[in-house]
C-alpha cells in the first residue's frame, strides 16, 4: 500500500505513467468510467477548499466510485479533540482511500501511520500540495509539450505558499530547468528549500522583486495568492496584498508563447482582464487537476487500466 505525502513519493519514471495515463483519460474518459465501481474516496478537509475536494470528489464519481468526507474540522469529531490518526484509522473501515488537509504541517504524514487505506496530503499547512504539483506539471506538459528546458517564473508569496515548494521539489528532477523567483523581501522562499532543494541539485535561480525587469525571459509564469491564513497580523498581510497585479500592461512584456498558471483561488493578483489572453491556462490548470486525480486515484488503488 502506497500512500502521497510528497511529489518525490514518484520517481520521475512513475510520474511520467502517471501524467501519460491522465491525457489518456482526457482523451478517452468512457474507458475509465466503471474502473472504480463499488470503491469509495473519502475527503477529511480540516481547512478551506473548492478545487482540490470538489476535484478528488469528481475524479472518484468519473471513475464510477462514491464519495463521502467533512468539509470542515468542526463538523468532524476532531471539534471534540479526536485526533487525526484516530479519525483517518476509523475512516479506514469506511472508505478505500483518502485525501486529507489539515491547517499543521505532517498531519497527512501522522494520519498515515494508522492508516489501512491508501492516504492522500491534499495540503498541509505551508509545508507541501503534492497533488497540486502533479496537476501543474500535467498543465506544463500539455501546454509546452515537455518539463525540461524551461524558466519559470514563481511571483508573490514564495514563504507560504505550499503550491511553490511542491513544484519545485518536483522541477529540479528535470534538466535545465531555471526558476526566477519574484517576491518581496518579507515572502521569500525559504532558504531551506533553497539550500536543500536548489543548491543540492545545483539547480539555477535567481531572486527579483520586480516582475517587469524579468517577464520577458519566461516561459512560464507562475502566479500565487499572498496566503492571509498563514499571517500573524492583518496589518503585514495588507501591507503585501497588492504587491503584485498581474495585468495586460505586463503580459505585453511577456513572450508570445509564456504561459501563465495559478493555483487558485486568485484575490488580486492577476486582473481579470487577462483571462482572455490565449496564455492565460489556470482554468484549463483546474480541469487538468481532475484527470490527474483520477490517475492517481487509478494508479494509488492499482486499479488495472
Ligand atoms: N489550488 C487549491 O488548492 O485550491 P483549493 O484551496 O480551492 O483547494
């Protein structure tokens, strides 16, 4: 039994099935349509979400399977102090798998040790999304046609922003890949993941502020939302919160090809405007996040395909 913690849970071959197998499910959904008759996903969500649960929940009904979870922690037992092991060891007996987030760093990695069924980190705390990486990288090579040889700019809230850790974990398995990495000061990227992550891989990045003195030499541009959750004080995340809007006046400093991804949910940071510029992808990025999803409901169940 395999569980999903971290992107380098796959090794670059397996990811490789893994994407492969969620463009063919794109391409031929009806093949996949009964391969999870009579299995059920639950979805234990202790913080906020609309893509990540409402994505796993679709997957596991595209693969015939039903779904059944809580959206908050106050609607779970967890609101009288049960602990996630023991929730995710009770959910054991009811579902076949499992996508959990929780607002702690590792309580995915906690809820697994327990676990008889196959457990899902849809999220934890500023820490990691490594489902998140799988459907950008999905996103990446569908659009640009490869995952090597690229520059990639990451903008805006590089300290707590999870999405970006992931994808960088995930990145620097592949060749030539550069990372541009726009924030301001105060949100930078942690410099464990710097030194373990790109200085261990002698992986090439450098550190601006302003996202004009760099849109040019990108291929893709990766947006984030500055995380107000993850803020001590309301004042420091006003002080951020407008520091950068992506808008038509910059995507003209932007190569004809660049693309550009978000997560979501996007607050300010790209204008709405941009949403009909042909290199705008972050809905497409939300639809790709079902495919993925059910690959890797497929490939986690090892369901035969
Ligand atoms: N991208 C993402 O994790 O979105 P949600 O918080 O809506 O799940």
């Amino acid at each position: 039994m395999r569980h999903l913690m971290s992107p380098l849970d796959f090794s670059v071959e397996e990811l490789d099935k893994l994407l492969s197998l969620a463009a063919d499910i794109e391409k031929n959904p009806a093949k996949y349509a009964h391969k999870c008759d009579g299995k059920i996903l639950a979805t234990c969500f202790y913080e906020p979400s609309t893509r990540t649960r409402l994505s796993f929940e679709s997957a596991m009904l595209r693969l015939g399977g039903q779904v059944l979870g809580f959206s908050e922690a106050g609607s779970s037992s967890a609101a009288k102090g049960e602990s996630v092991s023991d929730t995710i060891r009770v959910i054991s007996c009811y579902a076949d798998i499992c996508a959990i987030r929780h607002p702690k760093e590792g309580a995915p990695l906690v809820g697994s040790t327990k676990s008889l069924i196959p457990i899902i980190n849809a999220g934890d705390g500023g820490h990691q999304h490594p489902t998140q990486t799988l459907t950008d990288l999905l996103t990446i090579k569908q659009k640009k046609g490869r995952l090597d040889n690229i520059t990639i700019g990451l903008c805006g809230d590089l300290k707590f922003g999870r999405t970006v850790h992931s994808l960088i974990q995930a990145l620097v398995r592949y060749s030539n890949v550069k990372f541009v990495l726009i924030s301001p000061e105060e949100l930078k990227l942690p410099s464990y993941i710097k030194e373990e992550v790109l200085d261990a891989n002698k992986v090439s990045y450098k550190e601006v502020e302003r996202m004009e003195d760099v849109m040019d030499s990108l291929d893709i541009l990766y947006m984030t939302r500055i995380q107000k959750e993850r803020f001590f004080n309301e004042e420091e995340y006003l002080r951020m919160k407008g520091f950068y809007i992506l808008d038509e006046a910059k995507m003209k400093l932007a190569k004809e090809d660049m693309i550009v991804m978000h997560p979501l949910p996007r607050v300010n940071e790209i204008s709405v405007n941009v949403d009909n510029d042909p290199r705008a992808c972050y809905f497409d990025q939300a639809q790709y996040g079902v495919y993925v999803r059910m690959a890797l409901i497929l490939t986690l169940l090892e369901v035969e395909v």
